[in-house]
C-alpha cells in the first residue's frame, strides 16, 4: 500500500472505481464564465464512466463544449475519523446516441432536483486518482483521540 506525503493512503485505479460504483452523490467542477463553479450531481457508473443526468445550464454547457471538468465523490466517517475521496478528471461529453441514451435511462440513475433532466453526461475515468485516511492504529488510553 502507497502512502503520500501526509500519510493517505494512494488508492489504486480499482479500488477508486469499486468506490464510485457504491457512492451516489457526487460533485462536478465546471468553469462559469471563467470561474470554478463546484455543482453536487447524483450519478452511477457505466462501462468505467461516470454519468449524471442533467437539464440545460452550467454542467451541459461544459458537457456540450468538450471542457475538462473535474468529478469528486468521498465518504467520511467523523466518528473514526477515516473516509476516502476519488477525483476523476476528463473531457466531460452529452450521451446522445439513441442506443446509449436508452442504455442511460434504464440505469438506476433518477434526477433527485426535480424533472425534466433528460439529458445525460458522461466524463471517462482515464485520470482517476483517491485517498484514504487510514483509521488510527492506536488509540491513547487515557481516552484521547490518536
């Protein structure tokens, strides 16, 4: 197992997959008019690409522009203080084949922020990089935190 610099743990490619195929909520990065605009998207997993549903504005606009976005999903337990992050970052692109588009709707991916989010995204995990922070080896007696 890699450790970086602060002591997380390096996950590696399958582990970061097997991870964002069990989170659900997720959160893409786009630029808005020059600037960082961080949008939360309920997704799931097909064929090694993350996909969200979406309706116009800001995360198709990008999709629609072929931007590099960046894709983050995590878990935290803030009572062990232990929990995971994967990044995935790439060419964000609409789905508009008729064949994958079906493929899409029969996903168990349902827009939670209201109807009328027909159109899907997808951004391929070619870079895809996550942490995790170990759970404490030890824990003080005295009943401190490690």
């Amino acid at each position: 197992m890699d450790i970086d610099r602060n002591g997380l743990e390096v996950l590696p490619r399958d582990e970061c997959l097997s991870l964002l195929r069990r989170a659900r909520i997720g959160r893409v990065a786009v630029s808005v008019d020059a600037l960082p605009a961080v949008l939360p998207v309920n997704f799931t997993v097909i064929d090694e690409e993350v996909v969200f549903r979406t309706n116009p504005g800001a995360k198709l606009d990008a999709a629609l522009a072929n931007n590099v976005v960046a894709f983050e999903a995590d878990d935290i337990d803030p009572i062990y203080h232990t929990g995971w992050s994967v990044l995935v970052q790439g060419v964000a692109r609409e789905v508009i084949e008729p064949d994958q588009v079906d493929e899409m709707r029969r996903a168990p991916l349902r827009a939670w922020a209201g109807n009328g989010r027909d159109r899907f995204v997808r951004i391929p995990t070619h870079q895809v990089s996550g942490r995790r922070i170990p759970p404490p080896t030890a824990i003080a007696t005295n009943g401190g935190t490690p």
